[in-house]
C-alpha cells in the first residue's frame, strides 16, 4: 500500500505524545491538550474499526466518488463573506450590526 507509517504508528506516536504532556506545568493546558490527544487517539480507533469493517464487506475504504458533471460545484465565496456569515444589517442604516449589541452602533437604532 504505502510506505509511510501506518495507523498502528500513528497510534504509538499519539500515546508517546499523551505520556509526554503529563510535563506540561499548567494544568488547565496540560488537561486541554490531554484531551486533544485523546480524541485524535479516539477518531483514530473509529477510522481503523471502519476501515477494516468496509474491508471485510469487500467494499474499498479509499476509493473516492468523482463528482457528477450535472451536480452544481458551490459557489465561490470569499473570505469577507464567509466572515459576514450571520451578521445582521440595521434596518435603519443598512450597516452591519455588532453581534453582542441590542442597538446598532452606527444610527442607535434598536432590534
């Protein structure tokens, strides 16, 4: 298949790294990161159960689905408007309305 490291040595690497970040000082970034590892040790276990039960239905567990020519590809957007999403627009100025405010901060007008 490949030559790299398997699944198996990514798991090793991720509990060498957990016994590791029992160093880490502070213990509210020692538990934070302790949890990050553990749900990609968790994610890890659930991608190897999957792969080898999509194995064994003789179904290939990397074989990818090309997109169908007639499928609509999703539209371009960009990055200020993906920062945009779900802001509100005064409805009496038409500026954007800050998320935290019952008022617009431009006009005063409230929600």
């Amino acid at each position: 298949m490949s030559d790299g490291p398997s699944l198996s040595d990514f798991m090793r690497h991720l509990q060498a790294i957990l016994e590791e970040s029992e160093e880490i000082g502070d213990r509210t970034d020692r538990e934070s990161r302790q949890l990050q590892i553990e749900s990609a040790i968790q994610e890890a276990i659930i991608f190897g159960n999957r792969f080898r039960e999509l194995k064994d239905y003789g179904i290939d567990p990397l074989h990818f689905v090309k997109q169908n020519s007639r499928d609509d590809a999703p539209q371009h957007v960009s990055k200020i408007e993906t920062l945009n999403i779900g802001q509100s627009v005064c409805s009496g100025c038409g500026n954007q309305l800050e998320n935290d405010l019952d008022f617009c901060a431009s006009c005063g007008e409230k929600r």
